[in-house]
C-alpha cells in the first residue's frame, strides 16, 4: 500500500474511513428510532447496514460494519448504565468503562450477523429477507446467551402502544422485529446493481409490509373495549434519589415518604397499594423483624384487608449457604386481616438477576474493586425459581416480574395458568433523568401487547404507569421521572388471550426459516448439475 500513489493511498483512506462513518450512522440512526426519540426514519439504518456488509471485501470487513453499527446503537441506548457509577462518587471512575464496555460486547452479535450475511452472500432483491432473518437471529440470541440482555430489540423501535406495536400479540416483539427489518431492508436493493423492475417490486412489497403492520395494528386498537375490574389499585412512587438513599439520615425520611403516601385518603380505599422494587434502604428482615418501629409504621398505614406489595431484599437462613443464609431480590405481598397486623400471604424472589448489580460473575475480583457495593448486600443475590403467577387472597392472580425481567417475552404463561394482570416493580432510580426509564416503560409495556394483560408499574422516581391490555398508559395515569404521589385506579380487565401468549416464539422461529429460504433456494441453484 504504502507503494502506491499517493492520491489513490488518499482515496482509499477516503473511503475506508467513509465506510466507517456509514456503519456508525447506520447504528445511531436505528437507535434514534426508539422512544423516548421516535425518530422513525432511523429504521433506514437497518438498509444501509445491509449494503455496507455486501460491498464489504470480506467476511471480516463483514463483521466489522456490523460491530461498528452495533457500537453506536447501543452507545446511544444504553449510555445511561453509566449513570449507576455516578451515584456513589467513589465509584465514579468506572462510568466511561461502563458505558464504553456494554456497547464494545453487544456490538458483537451485530457484527456476527452482518459476518454470516457476507459469507453466504445471497444475491437477488429476496436477500433483505436473508438479512432480516440474520440479524433477528442474533438479536434473539442476544436476549438468551449469558442470561441474555434484550434491551431494544428492533421491534421495539415503534412506541408501545402504537398500530404497528400491536402485531407483537402475534408474534412478539422479535417477530415484530424480523417483519420491521425485512420491510426497510427491502428498500436497500434500490441502491443497488440489479433488474430496476425487481428492485423497485422490493421496495413495494417493503412499504406494503410496513403499511400492513400499521393498518392491521388500527384495526385491533379500532376494537379496543377497556374495561374495568372493581379491583383498587394504588401505585406509590415517592421520589426518592439513588445517590441519597443509603445515608442513615434519609432512612426515617423515606420511610416516612412511603407510610404517607400509602395512609393518604383518596377518593376510593384502594383493594392494593404497590410499592417499588428495593423501596426501602434496609432488608424485610430488618424491617419487619419483630418490634421493629418501621413495620408498626407500615402496619398503621396499611388499612383491614388491604393488601400492601413491596420490593425488599431478604436474607433465608441455610447452613449450606456461604453466609449462612441466601439472599433474593423479593416481592413481599402483606396483608392486613384485621386486629392481627400485617402477615405476609405471597413472596416472589426475582429468577432473572442483573450482572454486575446483583451478582458478580467473577466475583472475587471484581469485588476488591468495589463493584459489589452496588448491590448493598454482603453476598451476590441468589435466582429465584422461573416465573410464575402468584395467589394473593383477595386479588386476581398475578405475575410478578421484577426490574429488567419485564425485558423478557415469555415469562407470562398464556394458557390454562394465564392470571389476570402483570406486576412489575422497578428501582430505575439508579438511572436518573435519563433515557433509561423511559425505555424501559416502553419495553416493559410490550409485556401487555404480548399477552393481552395490564401491567402495573412501580418504580422509587418513574416511569410509574398503568398501562393497558394493549400496551398504551391509560389516561392521565402516569407519574414522570422525579414526580412523587400516587396513582390510584381500576385494574383494567385483561383482553382475549393472544396468538403470542399461546404460541410464544414459535411464528417468529417459523419467520425466520422462511426468510433462509431465498438463500437456500439460490444455493441449490447455483450447484452444478451431475
């Protein structure tokens, strides 16, 4: 190289670092897309990934346009992850790692997906869907390898709630994914060598998919009846501030907060009142150990029959255990039966467990750096068992999913044992005023379109909601990032069972085997005859 010309030397330069440009415009234009920015054009980032993994030279040159799109996207998705470190200043440090060090590993399953899609190099205007079926797969992975972190699938590019959300009641948000990135793929051959009358057929049979999603989706919410169940709920959210949480000064105060705003009269005595994941800055053992000031306080607040559900860690007692005891991230649901003070009728302890905020997966070392303190237990959580509704005397049945379990499809049976409503109890308060929270509604909301049921979401400094059967807030029933008081509603009725809460992933498994079979089918072409 260093041989040649030196103006072609210059053009090269040019246009490697033009390629480069292109695949991190790609990534940032497909993350815009999502809420809270809902800049929808972004979705033309999935296209020109395509044709930049074509015009690659090699399979390497492949994989590095997808890593470097993958970068951005996820830089700009998940930047708020440093916030975190920032709430402890000791720890402060760690905040650019943090937010460099997620992008640089998730980059990977992007660039493993544009890799294998210029390895087998399909050609002809059916390769979008080669490429859509790629990509999904590896996005699906995503969700899965490593306990998995599905954070803004691409389905999730359209606003929960919305007429193209809603085709995820079919086949959930990756089956909504692979139909969103087939359709604006399909408008990539239009700047490509090939027939004009095929490309331009492509394009039309992408804009005809993306209307049907829109189209198909107003019809359902057309039919959309909400009804009300007689079940009071009250959502509690109290604004209170990570960084200051953990000061044995704020602790009466924040109990204070809660008791307060759970005994505050309203129009209706609410049938339940639902506080947040790790609303307290102490375990349910120390808070409900017997005599303890904080549970009379609670047990005060909490009306006869009223059901009360909070998120605490709590420490089970087993000599088999390190310590002596295992510790769960916990949903507790005390009821208050009348003269016998506050008993606990339910626990759910949480399955899907955050790295590196409630466990360390080498814990040795990165405990000598300070990261466990995250987590303010002396030991990592221990995973709960999977997912399932729980009874709560005097409540429809419910599944509890807890923080970033809402992320995942799939945990909410849809058949025989379908309950009533989700439950999701949240500490997004380590997160700030970022776009985090809201992100996080959107996804969490998936979890209603998908199954057909309201999800209610509590959480220390918001997003806290009632969201809908058809993943939509209903009215004016949403307390915003930094906003303290309650939200007291009817539990909505759930709708009619889903395709997807019937069938799960199956449609989109089913998706993706027809999207290989233009790849397939050129193949066998292109074998030479005996």
């Amino acid at each position: 190289m260093f041989n040649l010309d030196p103006a072609v030397r210059r053009d090269r330069l040019i246009l490697r670092f033009g390629r480069i440009a292109l695949a991190l415009f790609a990534g940032a234009g497909a993350a815009l897309a999502h809420p809270p920015f809902g800049l929808l054009p972004g979705l033309l980032g999935y296209p020109l990934l395509m044709l930049l993994a074509e015009r690659s030279a090699t399979t390497r040159g492949g994989f590095w346009m997808g890593w470097l799109a993958g970068f951005a996207y996820f830089f700009i998705s998940c930047w708020w992850v440093a916030e975190a470190f920032l709430v402890n200043p000791a720890q402060a440090w760690m905040a650019p790692f943090a937010a460099s060090l997620l992008p640089i590993g998730l980059g990977l399953f992007w660039g493993t997906a544009t890799a294998l899609y210029r390895r087998f190099n399909p050609g002809g205007v059916g390769r979008a869907l080669v490429f859509a079926g790629l990509f999904c797969l590896l996005e699906w992975l995503r969700g899965h390898v490593l306990t998995g972190f599905p954070w803004n699938p691409a389905g999730a590019s359209w606003e929960a709630g919305s007429a193209a959300s809603q085709f995820a009641s079919v086949a959930g948000v990756y089956g909504l994914g692979l139909v969103t990135v087939a359709a604006v793929s399909a408008f990539g051959p239009l700047a490509a060598a090939g027939p004009r009358k095929a490309r331009i057929g492509a394009a039309v049979l992408g804009a005809v998919a993306l209307g049907a999603l829109v189209v198909g989706g107003a019809v359902r919410l057309s039919g959309a009846r909400l009804a009300l169940t007689d079940t009071v709920v009250r959502i509690v959210q109290a604004d209170v501030a990570q960084e200051s949480k953990w000061t044995p000064e704020a602790y009466r105060g924040i109990v204070d907060r809660y008791v307060n705003l759970t005994a505050r009269p309203g129009a209706v005595v609410p049938d339940v009142v639902i506080w947040p994941e790790g609303a307290l800055p102490a375990s349910a053992n120390q808070v409900f150990a017997p005599g303890s000031p904080d549970a009379a306080a609670i047990a005060r607040a909490v009306q006869p029959g009223q059901t009360l559900i909070l998120g605490l860690g709590r420490g089970v007692a087993n000599p088999a255990a390190p310590d002596g005891a295992y510790y769960y991230n916990s949903l507790l649901a005390l009821t208050d039966e009348g003269g016998e003070g506050l008993r606990i009728t339910a626990t759910y302890d949480k399955y899907r467990l955050v790295p590196f905020g409630e466990y360390l997966p080498a814990g040795g070392l990165l405990g000598s750096l300070g990261v466990r303190s995250l987590t303010h237990m002396p030991l990592d959580f221990s995973a709960g068992p999977l997912p399932a509704p729980i009874d709560i005397p005097g409540l429809p049945s419910v599944q509890p999913l807890i923080c970033y379990e809402s992320l995942y499809p799939g945990f909410t049976p849809g058949g025989a044992a379908r309950p009533r409503w989700i439950v999701n109890i949240s500490n997004d308060a380590w997160f700030g005023r970022t776009s985090g929270p809201l992100q996080h509604l959107n996804l969490a909301s998936y979890r209603a379109i998908e199954t057909g049921l309201p999800v209610v979401r509590s959480t220390p400094t918001g997003v806290s909601a009632m969201i809908d059967p058809w993943g939509r807030v209903v009215g004016d029933q949403r307390l915003e990032p930094g906003e303290s008081g309650v939200i007291d509603a009817r539990l909505p009725a759930p709708a009619a069972a889903t395709i997807y809460g019937r069938l799960g992933d199956l449609l989109f498994g089913f998706g993706l085997i027809l999207a290989f079979v233009p790849a397939m089918a050129g193949r066998l072409r292109a074998r030479p005859r005996p």
